[in-house]
C-alpha cells in the first residue's frame, strides 16, 4: 500500500537521498527526496507535507534561505536544516529568527534522525488539530453569542409587549368595572336578585383580573428597572396600623382575628409608602388566604442596634413544607395545584415584594412549619443603604 509523503528531503548529494529513502522504509509515513530545489517546491505544492529537511550548503540556494521561502509559502511545514558542524552558527540564527524548528548534524545517528522526524510530525498534528480545536470553539462561541443575541432581543420585545397589553387593558377594564357597578347598584333601574348575582361575579372576575394585569405591569417595570419608588422618611407603624385597620373586616368575615403589636420606639426609616404598603397588602392578603382558623398578628421590632427594623407578618394557617420556601420567591409560583387553589391569585404577590424590598436595601425572611402557621417577615434598614437602580 502506498503511504501517504509526508516528509521531504533536500539534499544536493545524491548518496544522501538514497541512503535516507532505505532508512525510512519501514517508517508508517512516505518520504520523497530530491536533489532539487525547484523539484522540491513542487513537491511541497502537490503532496501534503508535515516535515521539510533542507541541507544547507546547495549550490543553487542556501538551506536556511530555502527553509525561509517555504515559511512563507507553506507556514504549517515543520522545517529542520541539515547542517555540517562549520554552519553551526547559520543554523542557529535560523532557530532564532523562527525559521528552523531544530537542525539536524551531519553525520546524524540513525535512532535520533527517526525519532526527530517522528517528534517533528508529531508536532505538526497537534499544532493542527489545536487550530481545528480553536477553530471549531471560536464558531460554537460565535454561534451561542448571535443565540444569545436574539434570545436578549426576543425577551426585550417579549417585555415590551406584555407591558404594553397589559397597559391597555386597564382602560376597558376600568370602563366595565363600571359600567357593572352600575347595574348592579340599581342605577339603571330594578335588578332581580338572581341578575344580582350574575352581576356580583362579574365584578370579582373583573377585579381579579384587574390585580392580574397591575402585577404583570409591576413586574414588567421591576424588570426593565422602571418601577418607581419614591422614598421619604416614613412611620412604619402608621403604615402597618393602615393596612391592618383596611383588612380586618375582610379577616373577620372569615372568623379570623387580625391584631397589630407594634414597638412604639421604632424611628422614622427611608422607605417608599405606596410600596411597602404593596408588600403588606400581599402578605396580610396571603395570611388571610391560607389561614381556616385562629387569626394574623403583625408585628414591629426595633432594632436599632443592628440598623434595621423588622415587620413581620404571623398566621396560625397552613404552613408551608420546608422544601416548597425557596419557590415561593418565584414568579408564577403556588405551592397549591390550581384545583386546591380556591383562592385564586397567580402567585406574584411575592416575587415582587421581594423585589420592594431588595430595592429598599432590605431582605424577606420566611419561617413556616407545615400545620403550625408562618411568619413572613421584611427587613428594613434605618441608615439609608439602599441598592442602586438595578435592571435584569
Ligand atoms: N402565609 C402563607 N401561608 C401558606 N402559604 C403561603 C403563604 N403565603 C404565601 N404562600 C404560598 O406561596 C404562594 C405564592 O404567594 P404569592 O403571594 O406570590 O402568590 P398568590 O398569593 O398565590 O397570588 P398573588 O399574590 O399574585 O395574588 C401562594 O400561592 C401559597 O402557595
Ligand atoms: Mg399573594
């Protein structure tokens, strides 16, 4: 079978070239051999060459001058000079200058001609399939960043156009919320009892899907970091006293108890009121939702010590499985199926109080036991250290 040429020799004396053509017989690769340097550049252009011996002293060109030319038209060519010891100097400049990969001394040692033929080979292979390796990376990378490109580009235009759905569904949501009330208050005239409670359903339906379409757009703008906060110095217990005071009757039409126990040397902290007043509406909301019986405390802690002040939230209701506390945070997550859901929601009431909250420079704490009822509880921190702007 004839083996592929992969190493060429020049050398103007013809003995040289006979006596390497036998040395390299039972090599696993071909070798051709010339006395010329014209013959040579041809072979060089026809064969695949690895490895390239060039003698030095040839009448019609010096080895190293040779070996230069074909670094330029060949650059992979691994080239070795043959050299007297009287050249020794030549062929050191041309290792230097990056032109040589070694040079070989005549009279050479036959084990170490083949095994520097070997290793220039070798050599060659790798620099070669390091090139494909990096190559072939270099595209997959290009290709994951013009992915990764559109993927950023498609999330853009996704969040656009949620923002903007949602946006004008609030109008007509408005407008039959109203036009609903209406009826259903008799101003348009008699309504029997059964259209009344048509109509009622209506109007939660309604309300439901307003709360809905106020969460996607709330977090839609925390997502391009549009969501307005408007920090003052503000009384928390004020606060909390409001939206408890708001939501008792809706905990007591449940037979549950809603009671606040606030620390009255609590300072004034930084916060934005219509936010923080949108994190306890959801966690008062939640407490309610998943309590049967006994009732909701909402407490606050100074702790001026540590330069923050806590707000928590306690009911005696359902609990939550330790493994389900780190899902809670995340968008569209309820613990219940949607057939053990009788509460509805759509399970961003969290996510965003996470996201108020982390804007305020503060932290969520989560302690539940299923059975025994949870506490969610909101850091706030008295010196103002809230995070700058931050958009995903
Ligand atoms: N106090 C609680 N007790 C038990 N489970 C809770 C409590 N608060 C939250 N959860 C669980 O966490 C889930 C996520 O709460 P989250 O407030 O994010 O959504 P939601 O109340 O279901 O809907 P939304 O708040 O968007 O109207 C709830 O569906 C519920 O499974
Ligand atoms: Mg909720």
């Amino acid at each position: 079978m004839d083996k592929d040429i992969q190493v060429l020799f020049v050398d103007d004396e013809e003995s040289i070239i006979d006596g390497i053509q036998r040395l390299f017989i039972k090599e696993p690769y071909g070798i051709s051999g010339t006395t010329d340097v014209g013959q040579a550049r041809q072979i060089l252009e026809r064969e695949k060459i690895k490895v390239l011996v060039s003698d030095h002293r040839m009448p019609a060109m010096l080895g190293v001058k040779f070996l230069q030319e074909t670094k330029e038209k060949h650059p992979d060519v691994i080239r070795i000079l043959f050299t007297g010891y009287t050249d020794f100097s030549a062929a050191e400049e041309a290792i230097n200058l990056g032109q040589v990969y070694r040079f070989i001394s005549k009279p050479w040692k036959t084990t170490e001609l083949l095994a520097t033929i070997r290793q220039a080979i070798a050599y060659y292979d790798l620099v070669v399939e390091n090139r494909r390796l990096y190559e072939e990376t270099r595209a997959q990378n290009e290709e994951l960043e013009i992915a990764n490109r559109k993927l950023v580009d498609m999330y853009q235009l996704q969040r656009e156009f949620t923002s903007t759905v949602s946006h004008e569904l609030r109008t007509p949501l408005a407008s039959i919320k109203t036009a609903v009330d209406l009826v259903a208050r008799k101003m348009l005239g008699d309504v029997t009892n059964e259209q009344k409670e048509v109509l009622d359903r209506a109007k939660r339906n309604v309300d439901r899907l307003r709360h809905l379409v106020d969460d996607i757009l709330d977090l839609t703008k925390i997502e391009s970091g549009k969501l307005e906060m408007n920090f003052q110095m503000n009384d928390i217990n004020h606060v909390v006293q409001e939206v408890a005071d708001s939501l008792r009757d809706v905990a007591q039409s449940r037979g549950l108890y809603l009671k606040t126990e606030l620390d009255t040397r609590i300072p004034r902290v930084p916060f934005a009121s219509d936010r923080i007043i949108q994190v306890l509406n959801n966690l008062l909301g939640n407490a309610i939702k998943f309590t049967k019986e006994g009732g909701i405390t909402v407490t606050s802690q100074d702790r001026s010590a540590n330069n923050h002040i806590v707000v928590s939230v306690t009911d005696t209701g359902k609990g939550i499985a330790e493994e389900d506390i780190p899902k809670l945070f995340q968008k569209f997550q309820q613990i219940e199926s949607p057939e053990e859901n009788e509460e509805g929601g759509t399970g961003l009431g969290l996510a965003i109080c996470k996201e108020i909250i982390t804007r305020h420079g503060g932290k969520v704490v989560v302690e539940s036991a299923p059975g025994k009822g949870s506490t969610f509880s909101f850091i706030l921190p008295i010196q103002e250290r809230r995070l700058p702007f931050t958009s995903k």
